[in-house]
C-alpha cells in the first residue's frame, strides 16, 4: 500500500539525523517548518559532543538524544521507530547540514501515491552537484545494479534524501541497518526484495552550512570496495518481511 492521500490529511514527520551540527541545524529546522508547517520535525541526535540537541529543542524541534554515536542507519532506525509508533503516514529523511533543501520535500511526498520510497536524487538533471574518481565509480556501479532491480532508472542510490511512505516505515523501523552505508544501499535492497516500489524525484544539493564534510581523499579511495561490499551483504542477508 502507498501512501493514499499527500495533502494536509498526510501526518508527515521530517527525521534529521544529526552528529555534532550545531552551526546548521537551527535554520534547517526554520527551512522544514516553512516547507512543511504541519510537519513534525525529529532530530535524532546522535551523541553529539556539542549542543546540537539543545539548539534543535529551542528551534522548535523534537528531539531523541542517543548515548552513543551509532551512524545514521542507527540514528534512522530510532527516528523510523518514533514514526510507526506515533502513527505518522510519511517519514522524510533530511541532512541536518543543509545541503538538502526542504522545499523539495512537498514534491517528494506528492509522489509517494505511487511509490513506497522517494529518492532525492542529485544526478537527475536538476542542479549542479558532481563527484569524481573512485566515488563516482561507486556511484555508478550501485545505482546501475540497484536501477535492474527496481526495474527503473535510479541515479543516485547512496542519497540520504528520501521521503518514505507507511510500509517502508513499518519495515524499516525493524529492519534498517547501521553499517557503513546500511542506510542507503542496504535498505533500498531491504526494500525492494520486501517488493517495495523505489522510485526517484530530481533535487539540487546545496554547500554544507556548517561542520564537517564525512567524506576525505581517503576515504573517498575506499568508498568503490565498501560500496560494493554493503551491496553484496544486502543482496546475501535474509529478507525479513513487510506487512501488505
């Protein structure tokens, strides 16, 4: 089942998961609550070391402090469990950063009537975002095995923009992992051999608005073997289930 109805009547939580983004993260949350006033924002901090949760509080938002820094598939997970527990129909993914803009998220949500999962992807002709070298290979690669598998074009599978509608929340509160990329690869794999529909909506990225970028020279030399090691771990793992 998608999402049935994206208009007022959709009760949409925007889930941000955040490590140590204290100079972004308040004008992020002013962004969501301009593009989605009725939406309720979620910053899931993870064990931040500064003040990332009291700035967010007094932005506006709700907040879930972890005690350790588990990554975003961790710190999604707890927000995707806040979300089928309250009972929310659409659960938005959104850098705390502020290189995604909140006003695609509308756009995104709007396309949930025919998909389970939106993807915010940069490299669908909007915008002026690239990468190159062993990150682009990567990126390639993933999106071209995980475009066969979805049985249509995907460009950007390694986003953390995604809108994601009741059953990819109710799986995904269950099954969403926390390894290096789980977030991403691995639970779009999680989604599509549930039978879930994975479908794409074209965004501009925007330069970071604080902290620090997760990607370095060397990491970017072993994002090629990791990203293709999380894909195959995804492919092997057992499927767990998503309820019609």
């Amino acid at each position: 089942m998608t999402v049935a109805h994206t208009g007022s009547e959709a009760r949409i939580v925007v889930i941000m998961p955040a490590f140590n983004e204290r100079e972004a993260i308040e004008n992020v949350i002013k962004e969501v609550h301009t593009a989605l006033p009725a939406a309720t924002c979620l910053v899931v901090d993870d064990g931040s070391l500064d003040d990332t949760a009291a700035i967010a509080r007094r932005a506006g938002a709700a907040v879930i402090e972890l005690p350790v820094n588990l990554g975003v598939g961790g710190a999604m997970r707890a927000g995707y469990r806040f979300a089928l527990v309250n009972g929310y129909d659409v659960a938005v993914q959104i850098d705390a950063d502020g290189q995604h803009d909140p006003s695609s998220v509308p756009a995104m949500v709007a396309q949930l009537v025919t998909a389970d999962i939106v993807i915010g992807a940069r490299f669908a002709g909007v915008g002026d975002y690239s990468v190159s070298g062993p990150r682009w290979w990567a990126m390639s690669f993933l999106s071209a095995v995980l475009s066969r598998a979805a049985r249509r074009r995907l460009t950007d599978t390694t986003s953390g923009f995604k809108a994601c509608g009741p059953r990819a929340i109710e799986l995904l509160a269950r099954e969403m992992p926390a390894e290096y990329l789980g977030d991403t690869i691995e639970a779009l794999v999680i989604a599509l051999k549930n039978g879930l529909i994975v479908d794409q909506y074209p965004v501009a990225m925007r330069p970071r608005a604080g902290g620090q970028p997760s990607h370095n020279p060397m990491k970017s030399a072993i994002y090629l073997v990791r990203g293709v090691f999380a894909l195959a771990v995804a492919f092997i793992r057992p499927v767990g289930g998503a309820r019609a």
